[in-house]
C-alpha cells in the first residue's frame, strides 16, 4: 500500500498473509475482526472462498487507527485464479 512504511526492525506491523472479509474489495484498509492471518500464501489461497466474500491478501498490520481500532492495510490481493 502507498503510504505505508514498515520498520525491518520492528516485529508489531508487519506484512502478512490472510484471509479477508470483504463484501466489496474497494477498501483499503480493514477491522482486526475481518483479517484472518495465515501462516503462508499458499495457507491463505486455500482458505479462501469467494462466495462467502473471504479473499486471500497480503496485509501490512496490525496498527491502530485514530479511533483506537486495530486495523490492517491492503497491500495487494492474492489471485485465487487458476489458469486452465
């Protein structure tokens, strides 16, 4: 995500692998009780599931938003896609 920078040395926000609820993938920045970590891409590829609005995405978080929420930024949609 534009705008955001990570500290290498810091291990609180970090990027991470996870599953989000997202009834319209417009947002960009979303609830803790969204996100659902992974351990992995491919962790987060499985668990996704289109119909029930959960999209794999790599995530950088979690930080706390002026309204004292933890949140989580988008960094990129993972497509689930496969190619035939």
């Amino acid at each position: 995500m534009k705008g955001i920078t990570v500290d290498g040395d810091s291990t609180v926000v970090q990027h991470r692998f996870a599953v989000v609820y997202a009834p319209k993938r417009s947002r960009g920045r979303f609830s803790e009780n969204c996100v659902f970590l992974c351990e992995s891409e491919l962790d987060a590829i499985e668990e996704a599931n289109v119909e029930k609005h959960l999209f794999a995405a790599k995530v950088i978080g979690p930080s706390k938003s002026s309204e004292g929420q933890r949140i989580y930024y988008l960094d990129d949609w993972i497509d689930t896609s496969i190619d035939d």
